[in-house]
C-alpha cells in the first residue's frame, strides 16, 4: 500500500482536524492489513474511526511492547511493514531508560524523518545562505543524521564536527565562519566552559543562531539564557525521539514547544488513570506519528512529561503549543520526604548560577527513606545560596556538595546527571 506524500499544513488550511483524520485513518487501514504488530494489537477496532475524539479507542502503545517484540522477533521485531529488503537505514534508540530499540527506516520513512527537520529548520530561520557547524559524533543515534540530511535538503552548507575534541570544534566553527550551531544543551554549556579555558572568543564568532536537541534543557529559561549568554546567538529548541520522529520545535517567541501537527497527533494523558488531562495540569505525552509508515507508532507514551495548554502561541502558528517544552520524564519523578522531584526543576534553579559549570543530582536512601544532594562544580562557593534557592523553590531541604573542577563528567551527547544510589542503603548513626 503506497505511502501518501509529506504535507506541510499553511495558514490557509482551516480544517486541520479533518486533514489529521484523514491521515490517521489511511494509516490504520495500511497498519492493519501490513504490520502485523499493529494487526494484532488493533484486531478488535472498527474502521475508519468518525472523529478524532475517538483516538482514545485505539490501544496505546508501551516502548515495553516493542522492546519484548524485538526480543520475540530478533533482531528487529514485527513493527517493520515491509519486507527488510525495503530498509535502508538503521538507528537505536540511546536506552537510557530501558533496553535500546532498532528502528529501522525505507526511502519514503527517511524522506518523511528529513522533512519533518526541515521544519526545525525552518522555524530557527535557517536558510542555504547559512553555515551549519554539526558539534557532534556520528552513531546510531538519528537525531543528527535527520539533521544533517534536512540541512542538505535545505541548501545549507554542513560543516562535520566528527571525530574532533572539542578545542578543534571550536577552532573549526571560528575559521570556517559558522553562523549556526547544532548540539545538545549540555555540550553547548562544554563547549562555552572550554573556550573559556582555552582563549576563544566565541562571543564575538559568527554564530547567532544555535539548535538544541537530544535532552531536555533549550527551553528552561536559566538553561536558555547561561547557552545565549556564553554564545551571544539566539538559542532554538528541539524535540524529537528515534522511535516516534522529530515532533516538535520552537519558535521566536522561545516560551516552549510547537508540535508539527501536519505529521504528529499529541495527547496529553494521566500516566496513572490513562485519562486526559485538563488545561493546565501536567500529564505524560503520547504521540502518533501520521507519516512513518515504516515504523508506524499509534497512541505512543513518550514517558515526556508536558502541561496541558489549548491556547496558541503568541508567534503566530497555529500547531498545538507546549508551554516551558518537556518538564520532565514521568520515569524521572522521585518522591522525597512527599516531594515530587523532577530533575529539570533542579536544573533550573541550578542553572541560574553563572558560576556553576556542572552538576549532578544525587538520589540515596537513609532509613529506608529517600533523600536527595545536588553535587556541584563552581568557580566560587554559592552552596549556601543554592541551597536556599532549592529550599524556597522546591520545597525541600537539599543538602548541596562543593566539588573540585574536573571531578563530574561532561558530556557530547545526552548528559545523564542523575547518579541512583538508592540501592546503596545507609542507616542513619543513632
């Protein structure tokens, strides 16, 4: 069953509901008849369905499922539509919160994921008169490969950082005169700190314009503004996941998240109830990508947390709007002393110290009881302030580590600046 062309939805598409349906329903009638994981998972639904109202009907989709479907059907499970001989490129999922998923793309899905990054692209202002500088290694992950291919698509000239330490990056991006810069917020905070370290003036380089993507961190606010105050650019944010597809991005007004609604149906879901949520409150994001009839996923929990928002964006466009972008991982929520800690609030408090270059959340146990400290790299003391400031705005008495410069890890691709010790019990001296 052939795939039906990428459409980019304009200001004068009013019925945006009903192209969505559409598309929904074209993509459940080629699931049911050529994916047989979605045969059988969708194998009690009536089709087409009438209205969008009635996605809830559809079965979600766990990250669970497919990981044990490939498990079952090594080496790539039964979400593959076609024959393998129709694929032509690989990718894995980072499995920083389980066993990583291979996902494999066709001509047609690949053209899909290019054009769904040419849209990131587009909303940072990226044209063919830029230079974009990649900060990054290639690898199975297929953020930057998506990235590198739009820009292509776009006309733009792509300078590789492959293969370089990061001074070289750096030299690279201040020779070659690059004007746009891609990476993941971490590396663009590494980055700045080593310029510093080594004498390159990178608030007078040519960049102005800077794309974040891989982890959370471009659209809170104290991390945004240390990355544009480093950089002297306008920092753009990113979402995307190898499973699902490169959703969502940012705009001017640089307040949250868009989702590409001509591509993504979103949902915003109680994780514990699996009911919706209401205007304002925060639920876990589930996403059903319209396009990738490769890898086709309905009804899927991102694990992303987000906040319910029906109001559109000051910029202008017209796609559904993410206030403050991902808030978090539901995955990623600890309970201290009946506090609900998320790591991205504690980032960014934690990042509104300029003296602060890294950090690291810390989860142990005392007494059977969870207890949390937030380890610090910082060029002069401000644990006594950061703790106040954790205190007033967490709620929370968090104990706050002084480390010397060099003892955390820095990190290219996604920073994981969470250390679980729960496990590692300690009694409390009596």
């Amino acid at each position: 069953m052939a795939q039906p062309a990428f459409y980019r939805v304009h200001e004068n598409d009013v019925d945006l509901q009903a192209y969505q349906l559409q598309k929904l329903n074209q993509l459940l009638v080629f699931a049911v008849h050529c994916n047989e994981f979605y045969k059988e998972k969708l194998k009690d639904i009536t089709l087409p369905i009438r209205s969008l109202e009635e996605l809830n009907k559809l079965p979600l989709t766990l990250k669970k499922e497919l990981a044990e479907d490939q498990i079952r059907y090594a080496p790539f499970g039964r979400n593959h539509s076609y024959p393998e001989t129709s694929y032509i490129r690989y990718h894995q999922t980072s499995g920083t919160s389980g066993r990583p998923l291979k996902v494999l793309d066709t001509k047609e899905s690949w053209d899909w994921w290019q054009d769904c990054w040419l849209e990131v692209l587009k909303s940072a202002g990226v044209t063919s008169k830029d230079r974009l500088f990649l900060a990054f290694g290639f690898g199975p992950f297929i953020g930057f490969w998506a990235a590198y291919e739009a820009a292509k698509k776009a006309g733009t000239l792509v300078i590789p950082g492959g293969a370089q330490s990061s001074s070289e990056r750096l030299y690279s991006i201040l020779e070659n005169k690059a004007n746009v810069l891609l990476c993941t917020p971490s590396y663009a905070l590494h980055l700045a700190e080593i310029a510093e370290q080594n004498g390159f003036d990178i608030k007078n380089s040519h960049v102005h314009t800077m794309i974040t993507a891989g982890e959370p961190g471009g659209s809170i606010a104290s991390v945004r503004e240390q990355i544009e105050s480093h950089w002297n650019a306008k920092l753009y944010d990113h979402v995307g996941m190898t499973e699902i597809g490169a959703y969502g991005f940012s705009c001017s007004q640089q307040k949250g998240i868009h989702v590409n609604e001509s591509q993504f149906l979103a949902e915003v879901i109680n994780p514990e109830t699996i009911e919706p949520v209401t205007e304002g409150e925060r639920g876990e994001l589930v996403l059903t990508n319209l396009g990738r009839y490769g890898f086709p996923l309905i009804r899927y929990r991102t694990g992303d947390m987000v906040r319910k928002n029906n109001q559109s964006c000051s910029c202008g466009n017209p796609y559904r709007f993410f206030e403050d972008g991902i808030l978090g991982r539901a995955d990623d929520m600890v309970i201290v002393r009946g506090v609900n800690i998320y790591p991205q609030s504690i980032e960014a408090i934690v990042r509104e110290f300029r003296e602060i270059n890294e950090f690291r959340i810390v989860y142990y146990t005392v007494d059977e009881m969870n207890q949390v400290k937030v380890q610090i790299e910082a060029s002069m003391d401000v644990t006594d302030e950061l703790k106040v400031r954790l205190r007033e705005r967490i709620g929370l008495r968090i104990e706050v580590e002084r480390l010397e410069n060099g003892e955390l890890p820095r990190f290219e691709l996604k920073a994981r600046r969470v250390l679980d010790q729960r496990d590692s019990k300690v009694k409390k001296t009596p």
